[in-house]
C-alpha cells in the first residue's frame, strides 16, 4: 500500500511537471497577402513541377545536371547532412534514458585462504563462479529523462530544416553562378560582333584617310574604340573564368578539372506563382528551424525545473554464484531487487533557480530569433516581387532603347559612308549601342536570377510556367 501511494503520489508530481511549460509557437502577425504580389500569378490552377526539383521550370537541361550534382557531390550540403545524422544520434541517446540499463557480467577465481589467518589451523584452497545480470532504471517520475528526450527530439527536427535549408540556398547559389556565367557567354557574343564591327569602322576609316576623306583624329578614334571593345572582351573572360570556378566549387568539382562549354542562349525567365504568407511561413526551413529551435528552448525550462525533484533509480540482480560443479542449478541462484534509492537536493546557493532562468532567457532569444526570421523571410519575398516586377517593366523598355540605338548606329555608319557626317557620331551611336547591348543582358541576366531567388525566399514552392 504505502508503495502504490507513494507511486500514486510521483505520477501526480510527474504530471505538474510534464506540464511545467506548456508551448505553442510564438504568435506573428501576417497579412493574408503580399503587398508587392498583386499583379503576380497565385497559387492553385496552373500545373506544378516537383518542388525538389523547382530549376526544370527554366528549362535547360545543362543547369539540371548541374543542379543534381549538388546531392551527391557539394562539401557544405554533406556537412549539413552529417550534423542533421548527429542530432538523430543526440535524439536516440536521449530516447535511452527512458528503458533500464541491463547489465551482463561473470567472473571465475580460485582463492587459497592463508593458513596463519585467526583462528584457523590450515589453508584453504577454493573456486568462486558466478554469472549474472544487473538491472538499473531511473523512474522518470518527474519528466526530466521525457523533456530532454522532447527537447533532442526538436532540435533533430530543427537540424533537418537547416539542412533543407542548406540545400535549397546552394540550389540558389548554383542557378544563380550559372546565369551570371550564361549573361557573361551573351556579353562575349556581344562583345566579338562588336570587336568585328569596329574592326570594319576602323579599316573603313583608315582607308578613308588614305583617300583624304578623313582626318587623323577619325583614325585614333577609331583605334581607341576597337582597343576598348578588345579590352572589355579580357574582362569578360576573366569574369566568366571565375563564374565557372564558381560554379565548379558549387557542384563539388575542382575548378582546375571543370569546365563548361560556352553559350550565349539565355533561357527564358518564367512566370513566377507567388504563395500566400502563410504557405510561406509552414514551407520556409529556416523559419521551421527557428520554430523548432523555440520549441526546444522551451522542453529545456521544463528540464531545469525537474532539478528541484529528486531522481529515483531502481536497482536489481539475478544469476547464479558457486564454488564447484555446474553453477547453472537452481540452488546457486541468486537475485536481489533494490536498491530503490532517491537523491535530491536541498540547498544549492540558486544554482537552479539560476538555470530555470537561464532557459527562459534562451527561450525569449530563440522566440525572439523566430519573429525575426519570419520578418527577413517577409522582406525578402517582398523585396523579390518588386524588383522582378520592375525588372520586367524596365526590359521593356530597355529593349525599346536597344532597337532605337542599333537604328541610331546604322544610320549614324550610313551617314559616315556617305562623307554626311564625321566620325564622332559614328563612336556615339555605336557606344550607345553596345551600352544598350549590354544592358539588356545584364537585365535579363538579373531577371532569371530574381526568379530563382523568388522560389528560394518562399521555401522552395516551385514557379510556374
């Protein structure tokens, strides 16, 4: 009786404790839409690709490759990998504490007892066997061994958001190396008509001089021109070397055993689908890992408050012992059950009290954490809704000004042919021209990689075609 009261008794105890801190998810106020998202394409209708898989929608094949090489073959994605593996094995190892410990154990002497031992008048000689098993287990009346087990279990929860995380940042980070690298192709496009071009000015002009038709300072700037435009095609090799070993590191290569043969074929940026705030707040990793990481902050108050209860262990033992012959009889059994001991503390100089609150201060700054997470994912999706809205706006535009500044180059070299104007209009409307070139690469280099950042920054939901 007074066994099952005091059972009774720690089983209620255990019930205040394991309600010692109730949690939900910190409270954050969103709105039922974006406000950068209203001319944007919404959710639902339109078919989806695989959200894993969210870089087909760009349709290019040499960036799908590129993009599966990232699982197998990316350094920062496995370490990621290895420590989502590690919070796994912290979640077993804290689920152990709630089953006993078993013991197996034997042991075999031969001890001669001295002959000059008190009252004795001869030695003796003789064998000591015994096999058995020990048991030991903490009864979890309180909740401890259950909160630190509830708090693994959030932070391996909070692990495999950041690996998802990792991994569809480097996504990210791979789309967007491969477009810059893309965008450098279309400028060395560019750049080698462009160097023919004025290569043709600069034999026209030269020979224009020969005739008397041109002045000295129409060759020199012809020459500076054609000069530039070479100059600019080093740069861009340069740039587009980097780009590629950018893009090597991505996919877990050697930069100096990686290359990638050069095209100037932009892919089209798709159609963007914009998700409501709050598929943004369940779908974002970083936002689940800043959740999760609240949540174990809070399973830790309730640990530090078990400190004030004692721990309870229940011990026991059973085998056999003999001194000869077959040890495995029932006679040379033997078993104890106990102890079942209890250890607490009394006085402690606040130690935990001091830890209870060092947990709730850590659970304010991971809450904290969270709000803030959900702020920079709000502004970031916000911030890409408007910028890939103008940018679209303003390749319109710049592609106007690109046509007029070719037509402008055009007559400009007509002009010139025909003795009706000097070569300073020339170099004008040709540098206009190639700066509008230019331009609408870059453009439409930003804008493919707005778009890929847009899927990023709602947590992967894939775009739309």
């Amino acid at each position: 009786m007074k066994l099952r009261a005091l059972l009774a008794a720690g089983l209620t105890l255990s019930a205040v404790s394991a309600s010692a801190a109730p949690y939900a998810p910190p409270p954050v106020e969103i709105g039922q839409t974006f406000k950068e998202g209203v001319a944007w394409v919404q959710a639902g209708g339109a078919a989806r690709v695989a959200p894993d898989r969210w870089w087909v929608v760009f349709n290019d094949p040499v960036l799908d490759g590129l993009e599966a090489r990232i699982e197998a073959q990316n350094p920062s994605l496995a370490a990621a990998a290895a420590r989502y593996a590690e919070a796994g094995a912290v979640l077993a190892r804290a689920r152990g504490g709630l089953w006993p410990y078993i013991g197996l154990g034997g042991s075999v002497e031969r001890n001669r007892l001295s002959a000059g031992r008190p009252q004795a008048s001869n030695s003796v000689t003789y064998d000591d066997a015994s096999v058995g098993a020990s048991l030991s287990y903490e009864l979890d009346l309180f909740g401890r061994i259950r909160g630190q087990a509830r708090q693994a279990r959030a932070q391996a929860d909070a692990a495999g958001h950041d690996l998802a995380a990792v991994r569809l940042g480097l996504q990210m980070q791979l789309a967007a190396a491969y477009f810059e690298l893309r965008g450098l192709d279309a400028r060395a496009e560019l750049l080698d008509v462009t160097v023919q071009a004025y290569q043709r000015a600069f034999d026209l002009t030269s020979t224009r001089h020969d005739g008397g038709l041109a002045s000295g300072v129409e060759v020199a700037q012809a020459q500076s021109q054609l000069s530039s435009a070479r100059a600019e095609v080093e740069a861009v090799a340069a740039q587009r070397a980097q780009a590629e070993h950018a893009v090597a590191i991505l996919v877990g290569e050697v930069p100096s055993l990686f290359s990638l043969a050069a095209s100037g074929l932009q892919p089209a940026a798709p159609v963007v689908v914009v998700s409501l705030p709050s598929t943004v707040l369940e779908r974002r990793p970083d936002i689940q890992a800043a959740e999760r990481r609240v949540a174990a902050a809070n399973a830790a108050i309730g640990v530090a408050r078990t400190a004030y209860f004692p721990s309870i262990i229940l011990g026991a033992a059973a085998g056999f012992q003999a001194g000869n012959g077959d040890i495995l009889t029932a006679p040379n059994r033997y078993w104890a059950l106990g102890p079942l001991s209890a250890a607490g503390v009394l006085f402690d100089g606040g130690r935990r009290r001091a830890g209870v609150r060092i947990t709730q201060s850590q659970f304010d700054e991971a809450a904290a954490d969270y709000r803030q997470t959900v702020l920079t994912a709000f502004g970031e999706v916000e911030d890409d809704l408007v910028a890939a809205r103008r940018m679209a706006a303003q390749i319109t535009h710049q592609v106007t000004a690109t046509n007029a500044a070719r037509r402008a180059e055009d007559i400009a070299l007509e002009r010139y042919r025909d003795g009706a104007a000097d070569y300073v209009e020339v170099v004008t409307a040709q540098a206009a021209s190639l700066g509008a070139q230019r331009t609408l690469i870059e453009l439409r280099t930003r804008q493919l990689i707005l778009a890929a950042d847009l899927v990023r920054a709602q947590g992967g939901l894939a775009p739309y075609r």
